[in-house]
C-alpha cells in the first residue's frame, strides 16, 4: 500500500513537472529578424532568405528524423522512466536551435547581418 502511495505522489508530480514546462515553453514568442546586406534590394533578401529557409528546413528534417530513430530506441526507457516528454522536449528544442544555427550561418556567409 505504501508503495502505490508513493508511486502516485511521484507520477503526480512528474505530472505537475511537465505542465509546468510546457507552459514556460509556451510562453514565449518568437521575434522577427531582419536580415540585411549594404546593396541588397528586398527582392534580394527575400530569394536569399527563401533559399537558407530550404536548407534549414532540410537541416531539421534530418534532425526529427535523427530523434525518431533515437526515440525508437531509447523511448519505451524514457516511457518507464516518466521522462519520455521531457526527453522529447529536449530533442524538439536541440533540432530547432540546430535548424537556426543552420539558417544564421547561410545567411551570414552570403555577406548578410542581422538588424535589431
């Protein structure tokens, strides 16, 4: 008896725990950045843009399909182990923020900054 008491307590608060993630993480907004290049008309911008977006998009592609192999593998532990949210969470975060950094590097190697 004491050991499902325990269990319990401790699923709800793994339960409050990832509630209380997703809401921090839903919180925040994302804020427009605007690219630009001494010479460069929009026309210019938008195409660049347009073609670092493709290659960030590709990047992030084969990251989720990176973390779908992983969570194949490791997600029935994640599942027993009551971290299998958090774990995805994670491997969302880590895939975006590489797509980014995907996008921020072409951007910059074709002579461009970022304003404000």
């Amino acid at each position: 008896m004491i050991i499902r008491t325990r269990r319990r307590a401790l699923s709800t608060a793994g339960a409050a725990l990832n509630c209380l993630l997703l809401t921090v993480c839903a919180g925040q907004t994302p804020t427009a950045t605007n690219w630009v290049k001494s010479g460069a008309d929009d026309q210019t911008i938008t195409r660049e843009l347009a073609n670092c977006n493709a290659q960030a998009n590709a990047a992030l592609a084969n990251e989720q399909g990176i973390n779908a192999d992983i969570n194949a593998t490791l997600g029935r532990n994640w599942q027993l182990g009551g971290t299998q949210a958090i774990e995805a969470q994670s491997m969302r975060r880590q895939a975006s923020g590489y797509a980014d950094q995907v996008l921020n590097n072409c951007m910059r190697a074709k002579g461009f900054s970022k304003e404000g």
